[in-house]
C-alpha cells in the first residue's frame, strides 16, 4: 500500500478541503429552515440569531470562493448562483448585487436551466416583475422541460397576469412529472378556482392536503372554495382545523 495512512485496519478518510468547505458552507445559507413547532419566544429569538449568523456564514464563504479565483466555469457559476440566492431577498444594493450574480454566472453557463429560473424567480418574488421573470422561465424551460418546479412557477406568473388558460397546461405537466409536487396541486387549485371552477379546485386542494396535511394555506384555500360551492358545513371544518394549526404553532413549548 503506497501513499495512504491507515487506521484500524482501514483507510483515513482524508478531511474536506478548504474549497470544498467553503462551498459547503456557501450552499448552506440557502437551504430551507424549519421553526420548531409551539416554539416559545425565547426559542424563536435564539432560532433567529442563528439563521442571521448562518446567512453571514455562508456568504462570507460565498465571498471568498468568488473572490479568491479559485473556480472558473461551471463551478464559479454554481458559487454565483448560491450567493445571488442569498441576496436576492434584500432590497436596493444588495438585490441589484444578486441579479449580478445571476447575470455573471448566466453568462459563464449560458444553457444552466437552473440559473434562468432563479433569476426569473428574484424577478418574481422581490420585485414583482412579471415580464422579466416570464421571459427567464420561458428560457429555463425551454433548456430543461423536465423540472416540474420550472412550470409552476411560470404558471404562477401567467395566472398573475390573467392568463389561466396559459397556466393550466404547464400545471397539468408539473403534476404528471412530480405527482407528489403539493405546490403544483395548490396552484391549480387557485388557477381553477379563479376561472369560476370550484369543484376542480376543492380536488386539487384535497389533493396538496393529503400531500402536505400540516400546510395551513390549503385549508383556507379550499374553506373558501368550500362555501363559495354552498358547501357551509365544509368550509366551517376547514377553518376549525385552520384554527387548530395556528394554535399548534403559537402555542409556548412545554419545558
């Protein structure tokens, strides 16, 4: 055995590298964080501190991985992205610093699915600019048509601007890729209610219910498809449990 260091009769795994840490810790700050349910106070303060702490972690990495040229490519655009991502919900510098991210990694990866849509999504969700953000999902796509999450945020554009009819074909195809995509059922559900179709909508609502039972917007969605359908007893069920994980949520932790 040449070159490799031994331990209990089996290889060293060797640590991460430096890089491969920083661009850990990059890609971290965007990953979802779940509160804790019936959190106190306290718990949601010190749960606070540290997503702001995590936030500066990762794009103190982020920095230096962009900026200690290091990467090139594919990989200097991954890095772009993931900082842009954590941007992007500022306002003013810091949201015009994403979507130079956005634009310089676009540039060194032209045909990256990935980075049309999460422009087009910073587009959508922090300034509302629903033309920009149509035309990146259109080229998102059109690059990869096989992302169910690429359709319904484009649906969520087109329904936005009054174009059901556009919605409803790109929502039928994000369901027959991700069938257990809740987000796709939701959309639906508000796009048929929208166009005067209740007994669709309330479908489609069971439907993201049964995927995601705890995701109280469901509930008051299809409470007022529920009595808009003249169904009273229904939609007052719909409100109770509305009710009840609301209060799940607030209610202070047991110590």
């Amino acid at each position: 055995m040449t070159g490799r260091a031994v331990a209990d009769g089996g290889p060293i795994t060797p640590s991460a590298s430096p890089v491969e840490e920083l661009r850990r810790t990059c890609r971290s700050g965007s990953e979802p964080s779940l509160a804790m349910p019936s959190a106190d106070a306290q718990t949601l303060i010190a749960q606070a501190r540290e997503l702001i702490a995590r936030h500066d972690r990762a794009l103190a990495a982020c920095n230096r991985l962009i900026d200690g040229g290091n990467l090139s490519g594919g990989e200097l655009a991954t890095a772009l992205l993931d900082r842009g991502d954590l941007l992007a919900p500022g306002s003013g510098d810091a949201y015009a610093r994403a979507l130079a991210d956005y634009d310089r990694a676009i540039a060194l990866a032209p045909t990256l699915a990935i980075a049309f849509a999460k422009r087009g999504k910073a587009h959508l969700l922090y300034m509302r600019d629903l033309r920009r953000a149509l035309r990146d999902l259109d080229t998102a796509i059109r690059l990869d048509p096989s992302q169910a999450d690429f359709l319904v945020t484009r649906a969520s554009i087109q329904a936005s601007q009054g174009e059901p009819d556009k919605a409803l074909p790109d929502l039928d195809r994000a369901i027959a890729l991700a069938p257990a995509l809740e987000k796709a059922w939701t959309v639906r559900g508000l796009t048929h209610f929208n166009k005067g179709n209740t007994a669709r909508a309330i479908a489609d609502f069971d439907e993201a219910i049964r995927l995601a039972p705890d995701a109280d917007d469901n509930y008051r969605f299809r409470a007022v498809a529920r009595r808009a359908a003249g169904d009273q007893d229904g939609a007052r069920a719909d409100e109770a449990k509305l009710g009840e994980l609301s209060s799940r949520n607030t209610a202070p932790s047991s110590r």
